[in-house]
C-alpha cells in the first residue's frame, strides 16, 4: 500500500457529523472544472484576528478499527494526488483496495486491531492549545480540531463541525490548518490542502454567477504547511535517538549506525519536482548537526509498492545489505511521521525489525514522537509563530511542481496564494 | 557525458612530472585483488602534528585546451567509480570516449577552448594557504596541491611532486586531502580518495610479504571530505544570490524563483545509497534559510545522459515547464561546484538559459564562487577546524553505502577508517 496509515479514536467534536445548521449548498461542479482563476481571496488579516482560533490538524489518518479498512483503502486509491492512475481512478482505484483489504485488516490486527493515529493526533492538538493559550493569548481561546484525509474524522466533518461550533457560515472567525507532516508532499500535505479547499469551496462557496465570490463570514484560513528544521522537532528527535543509544553498552555505542527512514515516493513524482527529497534530507541534517555528526548514517526509504520505481535506497534492503557487512547495530528513525503508525508498528518493527533483521537485538527503532512533551511544545512553538507572522502560507508552497498538470492543486494554490495577497494588501492598509 | 568537468592551467608545482628522487616500484597487484585487510593504518597524530603541510585540492578537473578532451574523456569513462561499466569497462569505456570526442571538444571550443577549472583551484589552495599560514601557525607552513582524477593535474603526478618536495617517501610529513565538491558522492569524492589511496599504495606502500606493512616515514594523510552546510560556504552562495536578485527590477524581485541545480546521479548509484542527494538538499535548505525563506525553489538536477533512469527533476526540463507556466524569472544556482566548468559555462549559459529559455531576460545564472573571498576565507576555516581537531576524516565518510560491491571503496575505507582508529590511539596515549 502506498501510504499505510493508521486510526484512532476521535476528538468528539470533530467527529460529530450532525448536520450543520449553518450548512451551505455545495457548489463543487464549477471547482471540479479546475476553473482555479475562480479562488476567491480571503479578506485575512492574520496580525489582527482575535480568538477563538481553531486549530486543525491535518493527517492522512488511519483506521480505528479493523472493521474501518475496507474504507480507509477505498478512499485512500480513489485519490489521485496520492496514487495517480489516471482516468480509470474511479474504476482501478476500488479494485485494488477491495484486492488488499484482507491482507491491510491482517496487518492492523497484528499491532492491536487498529491505529493510534487519531488519539495522538487529538493529544497533540488540545495540548498544543492549551499551551497556546498561555502564550498567544490574543489569539485564544484556542480549539483543537483533527482533519484525516482517508479516515474519520474527515475533513469534510471537521469542516462542518467548525461551523456548527460558530466558526464561518457568516460568522467569520480564524483557523490554522496545521500540517502534521514536518516536510511538504502534494501527496500528503497537498492531497490534504486539496481537500480542505474542496470542502471549503463546498461548504462557503456562495459564488455568484458572475464569476465573483462572496466569502464574507467564511472562516479566514492560514496553513502551516512545512516545518522541517524546526528546532524543537529536532531537538525531539536527537533526544530520543541519544535515549535509545543508551541501550547498547558502552563499548559498542559508538559505532552503532542511524537509519533514518522516510516513506518513499514513486520516482514519477520525485521527478515532477516534489519537494519532499529534500525536505525530509534537511531533517535529517538537522538531527545529525545536533547530535555532533558522531555516527554513521544513511537517510533510506520504505514502503514501497507496486511495479514502478520508487526513491530508494529502501529501509529493508539497507538492514539486510548492512547486517550482511557485519554491522548489526543499527538504529531506525521514522523521521517524516510525528506518531505511530502502521509504517512504524508494523513495516519497521515487524518485518523489518522481525524479519529482514531477525530480531537481532543490536536492530532497534526510537520511539515516535507521539506525546512527547518537548515535542508538543515545538508544536505550540510554531503555532504561535505563525500566528503572530501575518503569513497565510509559505512562498514556496505557492509554487507549483514544475511537472505538475493537477488542476486541484493549481485552485488550492491559487486559494492560498490570494489569502497571501488579501494579507498583504490588508497589511499594507493598515500601516 | 556524465560529468562534464573544465580544464586549466597548471599549478607548476603540482605538474612537473619529474621522476621523484624517493619513488617506490608500485606494488598494487595486491590491492588490485581488493585485499582490503591489507590497508595499513597510518601512524598519523594531527593534533601533535608541525608544518609544513600539504594542503591537497581534489577535483575532477577538466581540459585544459580542446587538445586535452581525448584523454579526459578516456579517463573519465574508465572509471568505474563514476560511470560502472562491469567487466567491459576497459573496452566499452575507450570505445564511448572516442566516440564523444569530437561534440565535447566543440562544447570546449564554444566556451573559449577549456575549462577554468585548473586557474580557479590553483588560486583557491594558493590563496587558503596564505590565510591558513596567519590563522594556524603551529601547521605553516602550507603548501597547496590540486589533485585531478580526470586531467592534469592528475593525482599521480601530484603525489611524486609531494615526494619530491620532501613529504613522505621515508621522510614523513603530514598532507590534507581537500575535496573540493562540498558534497560527498561515491562517484566524485569517494573516486577520488580511492585514487589517492591507490597511489598511496603505490608509491608507499613498501608490502611486506607478511602482509604487515611498513609506512614509516609515510606521509600521513588526513581527509576534508564534505562540508554541505559550512556557513562561510551558506554565505557566498546567499549573496550571490542577492547580487543577482538586485538585476530584477525591485517589482518583479520578490516573486523570482530560485532553482538549485546540482550534478545528477544514475538512480542506480542513488538506490545503493550514496549519500549525495540528501547532502545537497542540505546545502540548499541551509541556503534558503539564510535567505530568510523569502523565494519559491526547487531543488533541481543536471547532466543527465544516456538511456538509464537518473534523478529528477532535470534542470532543463524545470526551465521549460515554468516558463511555460508564465514564470520567467528564474535564477540557475549551481549548487554542487565550487568553480566554473562546462556544466555552468556551457550546460546552463548556452543549453538551458540559452535554448531552453531561449535567451529571456529573465533567466540568469548567479556566480560561482570561484575566486570570491568569502568563499576562500570559508575554505581557510574548514581547514583550521580539520587541521586542529585531529580528526581523519568524518565518520560518516567510514560508511559504505549499503548497496556498495566495489572492492577499491572497501579498501580507501578501511584505509582511512584505519588512520581514525590509529589517531584515536595516539590521543589515548597522549592524554
């Protein structure tokens, strides 16, 4: 499977799917046409928003429960951001999740029936804001919501439940789509972007039929889209690698190898111009600079699937080839996820931990990120930040992959990219 | 041709080919079987270590003059280092390089007859060392090399010239291996360290039939072997790129897009593991941050030949797709060389700035660094940090890549890893 994620029990408020009372028709045919010069601006003036501001955190999710595979793997190949197959996504895409359902629903068995995904990713969220309160109290309160792309709670009923809870619907108010992917992919952050934009459009459209849009009381939206460097989620990181090195004696501590292990891209995507390579690399610079550059590394890829090529060196064939050298002290990060997940709890402990390795006890994996607290302290870091920066989203993420020819991805850059542009104009006037 | 690299003048020094007076008959059959074990740890302490020091540039190197191409080229394809040609490589490699002579002369021709290579890495060692004599007195003083692996200056000749200037050769004497690409490639740097080692070998070896070996009064080497992120480096990459940003009117500034451009690797060589990649994206992310975030960019990859699948996205295909887009303002940064060569003077100014973009004003390429100052005083500080750490070579650099087979890299790595660990015994028995 291309990206295994896993579940989670739900943020009760996010996952409440009663009808919106300040519910909009959808409107989606038009965006559907990619006609992305329609993007409405949003009159967004971050610098002078005042709370509640809702925090959303964005994943692809996973299922709770084995019984959530068979939709888990349905919407996760119906999305062509993710697994492009084309026109036939509608027709491919179910045939090869019904296909892998049964062996996904074996995995998930085995490491506990189900994902915790969704309860870290609801921890993080409501500890991050109750920090957020303490130290951005112009933009508090703060509430947490969670929006996965293939599991619940879904982004279309995290957007709905934002406006039964008083936020746009005519009502205005601010949220932060928070990116809980430290390095951009259009296949993971962007997919999500996509969506939230649908939704949004969907759910506070109200275009006019001259082509104008009327988002007066729409929800302002900015994204924090990428963070790979932050220093707080190194510093998570490099604590947790140097615990794990504790584990081996002393003698052998030196020389035992870091494998940072990233999900890997189909190279047809990695050649479009993705970002994510080099991204997920700066991470991991950053972990090695901090810990001194004192052992050997490599940054290696996992997860790969089907018959197309993929970024390699892969995770598994480096623990085999390496081992088979004699080196059979190795330690693997997960260093593009922030919680456990199918990948780690069952691609690296089980079959590359349990079998590529043979449970060799020098073979071991640091622990995820999950509740950690210096780590949530970083998220409310950047959450602050962001908020008092005045930025709507990134420059880079404005920019389109070169090679890119999605027609969702170019309306929601062009959404984020006129937020920008409304800022600025906003900004300007006031000074 | 998979790396096309420049020509120069010479460092008279470093070319005189003179037999040297303390010349060893080589003995390399045995390295040659890759009987790595062999590789003798050199007795080397370079914190207790004095002057004179050999500071050693390593490079590819390019031709000098048009008349030069032929053997650059036959060099260039017999190794398998660079371009693995399996066990045709004698015949199949001699057999390329003819064939590609005649078009590479004619690129020569068109960028005034050679590459400048040779002047910018003569001046580069040259003006280091001047620096290095003020800042680190205790190893003066310092005598600079270039070491090519393609053209003149070659490493062979390189090293009888240290012989004959008194290092080595039973005389002892302390040289620094300086690799001038600030990432670490198998196919570049780790070349030109297993030829180094090779002549090493050679002309010092002095095998025991034992199989100890006897290096005393060798030289004793040590090794710079990447520095992605050194801020000297960071800095005279970001104000390049701000000079060039001023020739953009001040409205069109802020919205250019800056496109890092580094040598392409074969996925095979990526897929084993070199470390490359992930080095560059270092640089870059450390260039973009130094300049605030403030520029879309991708990172982006060069020189891509022949019909196997190579790293992406290319350079020359980027270029295309956003001018195509509407976005024509665009600055080349070539991100991986320090100097001038054919892939900036001919690849990007005449291929990609001048076809692809077919010469729009837009479209620029920033500087190299050359004989820019700041550049230079950043090399005179990573060779002060080296010089006065007692360090052999990073560890990092001990590391194979998981995927490696070559017997040559086995053996420059133990050879190395074999000065770390004799440098580790030196300080215990110092302190």
């Amino acid at each position: 499977m291309a990206m295994r994620i896993p579940i989670a029990r739900a943020v009760k408020r996010a996952t409440s799917s009663s009808p919106a009372t300040s519910f909009i028709p959808p409107c989606a045919s038009r965006w559907r046409r990619g006609n992305a010069t329609m993007a409405p601006p949003v009159t967004q003036n971050s610098v002078g928003s005042k709370g509640p501001t809702a925090m959303v955190f964005m994943n692809m999710g996973g299922p709770s429960t084995t019984d959530e595979v068979g939709d888990f793997l349905s919407r996760l190949f119906a999305d062509g951001d993710l697994i492009p197959l084309g026109r036939l996504q509608n027709y491919i895409g179910p045939y090869i999740a019904r296909r892998r359902t049964p062996k996904i629903i074996k995995q998930y068995a085995e490491i506990g029936g189900g994902s915790p995904i969704r309860k870290w990713s609801e921890y993080q969220a409501a500890e991050m804001c109750k920090i957020l309160d303490q130290t951005s109290p112009e933009t508090a309160p703060h509430k947490p919501y969670v929006a996965f792309r293939y599991a619940d709670p879904l982004t279309e009923d995290m957007y709905k439940q934002l406006i039964t809870d008083g936020f746009g619907g005519g009502k205005g108010g601010r949220a932060v789509a928070f990116t809980q992917y430290p390095q951009y992919s259009c296949s993971t952050t962007g997919s999500s972007l996509n969506e939230l934009w649908k939704w949004r459009s969907r759910l506070e459209g109200k275009r006019a039929t001259t082509g104008e849009v009327d988002q007066e009381g729409a929800i302002q939206w900015s994204v924090i889209d990428r963070w790979p460097t932050h220093p707080g989620l190194v510093e998570t990181f490099a604590q947790n690698i140097e615990k794990k090195l504790l584990e081996y004696p002393k003698e052998r501590r030196h020389d035992v190898i870091l494998l940072y292990s990233a999900h890997s891209l189909p190279m047809s995507v990695v050649n479009r111009g993705d970002p994510y390579p080099a991204e997920v690399a700066a991470t991991v610079h950053a972990v090695n600079e901090r810990l001194g550059q004192k052992h050997q590394y490599r940054l290696v890829w996992q997860s790969q699937v089907g018959p197309q090529p993929w970024l390699g060196a892969q995770t598994s064939n480096t623990v085999k080839s390496l081992m088979k050298k004699g080196h059979t002290d190795l330690i693997l990060i997960p260093i593009a996820f922030t919680s456990d997940h199918i990948e780690t709890l069952y691609e690296l402990d089980k079959e590359v931990i349990g079998e590529d390795a043979k449970g060799h006890e020098g073979v071991k994996r640091v622990d995820s990120l999950n509740g950690n607290p210096v780590f949530i302290e970083a998220l409310a870091d950047l959450a602050k930040t962001h908020l008092s920066s005045g930025i709507a989203c990134s420059k880079q993420m404005t920019l389109r992959c070169p090679g890119c020819t999605s027609e969702r991805c170019l309306a929601s850059k062009e959404f984020f990219a006129g937020q920008s542009l409304q800022l600025k104009t906003d900004l300007t006037g006031a000074a």
